[in-house]
C-alpha cells in the first residue's frame, strides 16, 4: 500500500544507523531461563523480579477466575464492568500499602495519565524529576497545569523550582521510586521533607519498587518509613506483581475523584477476571513467601558484585536493574547481540530511552535465577566485553 513512504525512509536510517530493533519473541513462558529461536537463554531483561509470571497459585487462581466469570468483563468500569472483585482488590492493595483507598487501572502507563491530566488544573503547578518514567512525562504533557523540570534527583534543583512556585494554587511534586535506566533510589525522606516544608503534594511511581523494597515489597515509602506522608502512590502489577495493571494508592477523596475525572478509567474496558484474580493472589504471595524478596536481593549483590569485579561500569545502582554502561550505542547493541550468541538475553538500550552517550546493556536479575545461572551469564559477559573491548583481560 502507498502513502508511508515517509515512515520507511526514517526506518531506513535507523537500520543504516544500527539503531533498529525488531522484537524478540519467547517461546516458553516468563522464566530465569527462556527460549528463543529455539535457543536456551538466560533471561536476564524482564521485570519479572519475583518470578510470579509463572507462579503455579497465581495460574490457578486466573484459571478458576475464567471459570467461575468469564473471559472478559463486556463494559469500562464506571457503566457495567465493575466485578466484586474489582472492589475486593482494591480494597486488599489499599491495606497493604496503608493507605485509605487505592484505584486499578489497566496499566501503570494508564495510572500516571489518569492521575496528572485530572487532579490539576490551570492555577496548578507539577514539579517533575527529568528523568521521571515517559509515562509520568505524558501525563504531564495532558495537564492543563503549569510545569517545572528539576534535575535529576537534585534537591537543590528542588528546591528552587518550589520557590518559584509559590503563586499557584498547588505543588505537586512527582518522582520515580526507583529510577527504570539506572537503578536509583530516589531521596524520598529529604523530598518529603521539601514538599511538607513548602506544603506541597507528592506523588511517587513506585513501579520498580513494588514487590523489591520495603516490608513485603510495599514500596519505597514503606522502604523509608514515610507511611502516611506521600499523597499519591503509584504502582504497577505488571513488573514483580506478574500480571497486568495500575494502580493509584491515595485518599478516598482522590480515587472518588479518578473515577469520576481518570480519562482511561471512564473509557477503557476493566480487567478481566483472569487478572484480577491472579493480581489477588500474587499479593498474598508478596506475603507468605518474604523469602523471593531476599533471593532477589541476594542475587542482586552477587550479579553486580560479579560484573564489578570484571571491570563493568554499573553506574549508580542501588537496586535488581543493574546498567552495564557501555556509552555509544553502537556498541551497547553489539554488546546485547553478542551476549545473546553466548546465551545470555540481555537488551541494550539507547536513546531515546536513556540520553544520547549514555548508551547501555540493562540487566534485572530475578528471584528465580541460581547462582550457577548467574555465574554462567557473568563467564557470557566477560567473554562478549572483552571481544568489543569495554574491558580488558
Ligand atoms: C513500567 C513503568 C510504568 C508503566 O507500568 P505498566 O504497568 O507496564 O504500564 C510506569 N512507571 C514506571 C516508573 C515504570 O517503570
């Protein structure tokens, strides 16, 4: 068909640049190690920290859900898809994270819109993180509020922006919990303490967070004792939860608001049972079995510890997303390609996604990886690094 001429000649340059990707399918389920074009490899680039992709309750709980209640839910939420047990989760995530209420949405993408484009208005200010998930950057590309970028976790930069901000109606400040590229922790007490000072509202993503830090994998502000001073949490139940969603913990008043004024709430189908039922049981999990939280935590020291050792920047992670900087891009998609022919899939990942220079190979280690697994991607590393050169023998 004519007319996306246009489209292929950018297409074109990205080959010509080394740039182009194609998506690599899996033939098996999500797991530590995983199939592709027929190849055993390990999985060393999915978000699944906790191994509950897979976990055998998380799938009969969703195959007795598409039992008892279908496959779909036929309708948005707002006008005939609610189930009970919709309302039922809701209320288990809002005791779990202590907070009053929490609201599902259909993904942590959806979250982050629906909240940013409704509860601020145009006497309103967003104070944002510049290197804040491109879900929260979209959102606040949907608010009619005013907008202020402050450096990257720079407390300084904070402050400043809160000063000169102070004829608005409302400050919202937004940051990542964990930073997605590099493994970061924010510096929520010292945030938090900014925000009450200059009395304005926060709101943190918590999507690498949840199910990785704080008690049970509640989260960074569990993680640092701040229980009841951050208004707005954002969550995912796509990344170590293992399913699919979002989610907003706040207020009553604030997930009233999300569904009567949450855009992707009001007009986007609900979950179907399958998922809400699997999210149910995978909370319960994050309960009973702390153990997955210390086998990732004990992983993640072993990996980044190996990597280190071999001479690999790892930046400044403090977290499972351990960065292999590698700087040009080029090379960071060669460093993946050539892991990958040694069994190890691990992504580069380039601009846009990071900065232009900051080019790198992500890794996220699971619960589920052994050590003899995780020695054998590090033998992969050392043998792929030192054949492009980003370290020496
Ligand atoms: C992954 C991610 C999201 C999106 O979550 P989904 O449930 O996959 O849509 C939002 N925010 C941050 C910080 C993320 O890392």
């Amino acid at each position: 068909m004519k007319g996306f001429e246009y489209l292929e000649k950018e297409l074109d340059q990205m080959r010509q640049d080394g740039v182009f990707r194609s998506l690599v399918p899996l033939e098996t389920d999500q797991d530590a190690v995983v199939s592709i074009d027929g190849r055993r490899v390990i999985q060393l680039s999915s978000n699944n920290y906790l191994g509950l992709t897979n976990h055998p309750r998380l799938k009969l709980a969703a195959v007795r859900a598409a039992d008892q209640f279908g496959a779909g839910t036929g309708s948005v939420r707002t006008i005939a898809g609610t189930f009970s047990m919709h309302e039922d989760f809701e209320k288990q995530l809002a005791a779990f994270k202590h907070t009053e209420a929490a609201l599902v949405f259909q993904s942590g993408f959806t979250a982050n819109q629906a909240v940013l484009a409704s509860i601020l208005t145009k006497e309103d200010v967003v104070i944002s993180d510049e290197l804040n998930h491109a879900s929260i950057i979209d959102g606040i590309r949907l608010t009619k509020a005013a907008r202020k970028i402050y450096k990257h976790v720079d407390l300084n930069s904070l402050e400043e922006a809160l000063q000169a901000s102070s004829g608005y109606r409302k400050r919202l400040v937004v940051t990542d919990g964990v930073f997605s590229m590099d493994g970061n922790i924010a510096p929520l007490p010292e945030i938090v303490e900014l925000c009450e000072k200059y009395d304005a509202l926060i709101m943190v993503d918590d999507a690498h967070a949840s199910g990785v830090l704080g008690e049970n994998g509640r989260g960074t502000v569990n993680h640092f004792g701040l229980d009841g001073r951050v208004h707005i949490q954002v969550g995912t139940l796509s990344k170590a939860i293992g399913v699919l969603g979002g989610y907003v913990a706040s207020t009553k008043a604030v997930r009233d608001y999300l569904i009567h004024k949450g855009r992707p709430f009001l007009f986007s189908t609900s979950h179907p049972p399958t998922v809400t039922a699997a999210c149910q049981e995978a909370i319960q999990v994050l309960i009973d079995e702390p153990e997955r939280i210390e086998r990732l935590w004990y992983n993640t020291e072993y990996f980044k510890k190996g990597l280190q050792e071999l001479g690999f920047d790892t930046g400044k992670s403090k977290t499972p997303i351990t960065p292999v900087m590698v700087g040009d891009e080029k090379k960071a998609h060669q460093l993946s390609d050539k892991l990958l022919q040694y069994g190890v899939f691990a992504q580069g990942i380039a601009f846009p996604t990071v900065q232009k220079g900051q080019a790198r190979v992500r890794t996220i280690v699971t619960s589920e990886h052994t050590v003899e697994l995780l020695d054998e991607a590090l033998e992969a590393f050392k043998k792929a690094g030192q054949e492009i050169g980003i370290i020496t023998e």
